[in-house]
C-alpha cells in the first residue's frame, strides 16, 4: 500500500496517457478506417507514440528513485516500472476479465448468452479502451462474420505488454542513467562530459 501512496502521482498520469492515446487512437484509426494499411500505419504510430511516451515517464521515475536510493531517503526496488505499469493497466485487466469470463462461458464451454453478450461489450471496451492498437488487431485478425472469434480474446490478451515492456526498459534506464538514444546527444559519460 505504501508503494501505491508513493508512486499514485505517477501511476494516474499512466492512466492518463492511456487514455489521452485512447482518445488519439480512436481518431486517428477512424479517420483511416477505408483503407486497411493507413489503419496500420496510423495505429503502429499511436503505439510507438504511447510506448515512448510510457518509456519516458518512467525514465524519469527510475532516474529519480535512483538519485533518492543512493542518498539514503528509500529503499532500492528495481521493479518499480513493472509495479506502476501493472497498477495503471488495472483497467485493462478487469476488460480482460469480462472477456475471458464471456468467451469461456459464451463460446467455449457453452453457449450462454449472457456470458456471448459479456463477451461482445467487453469487447467493445477494449476496442475503444485500446483504440491505438485497432488497426494491428484488424490486420492481424481481419473481421469475420462472428464477434465471438476467440482471436480477438489473444490480441487483447497481448494488448498490455507493450506498455508493461516499455515501462519496465524505461525504468531500468533511468536507474541506470543510460538514455535509449544517447549516442545522438554526443553525451555518452554519466556527468555529461
């Protein structure tokens, strides 16, 4: 409990920047809906543009927390990226829940329709949820006939990864000082000689 008083500021604005992406996801993959690979295009975009926007935040936070370990203020915790990224994806994993939970009681195990319906609104949350991964999900997994295709239950199974991996890398960079792209800012010793 105390890791979240700690970093709330920090998992919020996660959440935030989610939803910021959401909201840009969702134009950008609108404006682009008749044709399939600017969808793609614009999509593979939103993602790069919210990893790096993820891979910076955290960045700065493994900077910090660096700076405050070796002056003695807390404790080292090398897994505080993870951390912050699995309590800012809490949203996404209870979507995933109504999903699996519909899929498995709808399609796979039988033929419930509440649990087909479940499955078909909580499909929609994450379609809009995750907006600036809808055009990869629709090259990936080309709609069919069925809402019901457990592919679309796979593709927002993986739909929170990118932003845990990027918050984990980010995190471990700042700790270690080293800037992804520091080769091009001529700065390559710690001090910035």
């Amino acid at each position: 409990m105390t890791f979240f008083k700690e970093n709330s500021y920090n998992i919020v604005k996660m959440m935030l920047y989610q939803f910021g992406m959401m909201i840009f996801g969702l134009i950008v993959t609108m404006a682009a809906s008749k044709s399939g690979m600017l969808q793609l295009t614009v999509s593979i975009y939103a993602t790069l543009m919210y990893v790096a926007l993820l891979y910076m935040m955290t960045w700065d936070c493994g900077a910090k927390d660096h700076i405050r370990v070796n002056g003695g203020y807390i404790r080292a915790d090398r897994l505080s990226g993870l951390k912050m990224s699995l309590m800012a994806n809490i949203p996404n994993f209870i979507i995933l829940f109504f999903l699996l939970l519909g899929y498995l009681f709808g399609v796979a195990l039988s033929e419930q329709a509440w649990a087909q319906g479940m499955f078909i609104i909580a499909h929609g949350a994450g379609v809009v949820f995750q907006a600036m991964y809808t055009g990869i999900v629709n090259t990936l997994i080309p709609p069919s006939g069925s809402a019901l295709s457990g592919m679309y239950l796979v593709a927002y199974l993986l739909t929170p990864l990118p932003s845990i991996a990027a918050s984990c890398f980010g995190y471990e960079m700042g700790w270690r000082e080293r800037r992804l792209f520091g080769f091009l800012s001529g700065k390559n010793k710690k001090n910035g000689k």
